[in-house]
C-alpha cells in the first residue's frame, strides 16, 4: 500500500528536503527515489528533487519505494543533553557522533561514517532519552507517519504550580499552530515531575504545552516509543533494533479490549 502524506507547512519547501526533515528517508534517498520515478505530488510524477511542495499538496510515495526504504538499519540511543537529533546547526554535535564502537551495547557494528540515519521522532537540544536513528521507511512511517497511533512517554519535571486544572487542560484542550491537540495522557508522580503519554509529536510540543499553562519545563526524558523502551541504558550508548523489535514497532498487535 503506498504512503501518502499531506503537507502541512507555512511555506513551500523542497521535497527532498522535507522527506529528509519528516524523517521519511534521507535527502539522498529522496533524490535516488524521484529520480527512480517513485515519487509523486498530488497524483504527478516528480523528476526534480528540488522540486517544491505547497500547503495541501500530498505526496505518494509507491510500493516499490517503500521497499526499497526498508532495506535500511534502526538505531536504539539514550541521547544525552546538548546533543542534536538531526542536522546541526554551526557549533552543535548532532547524536550519530556517539554511533561508535565503545558506545555499541550488543552485537552489531557502528554504521559508516558517510551512512543517513535521519532521526525518527526527533529529541531537542535540551531534552534527553530514547532517539531513534533510521534509514529504514518502514520504521519511518509506523512512528511518525500520518496514521501513526504509536504512543511517545516522557518523564517531565517542571517548576511551577501544578494544579488540577493545569492537568486537565494538558490532557485535552489546547491548540498548537492552529489545530487541537490529540488528547493526552498526563498524571502526576510527584509535586513536580509530571508523566506525559502522547500520540503525536509536534515541534517542542510538552514545553509549549506546558507553557501554556504557566509551568516550566526544567528536565525532558523520553522513555519509551511504542514497544521500544530506554529500560537501563547508560546516556550515550546505542543498539540494533531487533527483527523482533522491528515486527512490534511495524506491525502492532491490536490494542486488548477494555474490561466490562
């Protein structure tokens, strides 16, 4: 079945520069699939990778480009502070500088050096915990694609009055860039250290949720993606996404029904 995604964004950008940033594929796979002629926007094949895509335009990519994206590797990190998802910016350390082979937890090989591993549900500068690094589309879009139900988990510790109201709005009830939050799972595990479960991951979405009801993020620790847990793993270090993890993480088993 083809994946089909609707852009969003203020501003036109360049296609292979939105796959790369949506964490769809990187922006050289994005070249080698238009380039193939698997690509399309809004029904037209696409023959320039630098071609721009607009708000409400959808893009498909074809059966065969999503097989070719699942010939791919999954990395498992702790990301620590001060690190960088994807892409840095001048004077910042993006996290595949820590893939090396004394960080390596289990069997395996630290990719190459020159490899795309675009981040799958980024983390920010100043947030920590489990990243995902893949250059396999399947992954790709049973994380963070369009039907996406995979829930994220943070442990957040904030400063500020954490009132009853204050949780309520956090669960349901607040718009970010126009549009209203999926709701939310929030629950208190102490004065000041809140436990969030979302279904969505928008750009810094728990600070500015959190914001937006008069508390401060002061720590970010993300813990589990879907059935992918961080469990004890040392900041810094990294692992193999299993074939078993990887079956989980793209083929689901369906929620259990609710007790009568």
């Amino acid at each position: 079945m083809a994946f089909i995604r609707t852009y969003d964004g203020d501003e036109p950008v360049r296609l292979n520069k939105w796959l790369g940033q949506s964490g769809v594929c990187s922006r050289r796979e994005a070249e080698a699939l238009i380039a193939a002629g698997l690509v399309s926007i809004d029904g037209e094949t696409v023959t320039d990778a630098g071609r721009k895509i607009s708000a409400g335009q959808t893009l498909t990519l074809s059966d065969s480009a999503q097989q070719a994206l699942a010939e791919g590797v999954t990395i498992v990190m702790h990301k620590p502070l001060g690190y960088v998802s994807g892409q840095p910016e001048l004077d910042k350390i993006p996290a595949v500088r820590l893939l090396t082979a004394e960080n390596l937890i289990g069997p395996g090989e630290p990719p190459a050096r020159d490899a795309s591993l675009p981040p799958i549900g980024r983390l920010d500068l100043d947030s920590r915990g489990l990243l995902l690094l893949s250059s396999d589309g399947v992954v790709a879009k049973a994380v963070i694609g369009p039907q996406s139900d995979l829930e994220k988990e943070y442990l957040v510790r904030v400063a500020g009055d954490v009132t009853e109201k204050a949780l309520a709005t956090l669960r349901y009830g607040l718009m970010l860039d126009g549009r209203v939050l999926r709701r939310a799972r929030v629950s208190r595990m102490d004065p000041h250290r809140l436990r969030f479960i979302l279904k969505e991951g928008r750009n810094r979405q728990i600070r500015r949720m959190c914001e937006m009801v008069g508390l401060e993020v002061t720590d970010l620790l993300r813990i589990r993606i879907g059935p992918i847990r961080l469990d004890n793993m040392p900041e810094g270090r990294w692992r193999l996404l299993t074939p078993d993890e990887r079956t989980a993480l793209t083929q689901p088993l369906p929620a259990p029904s609710p007790r009568s």
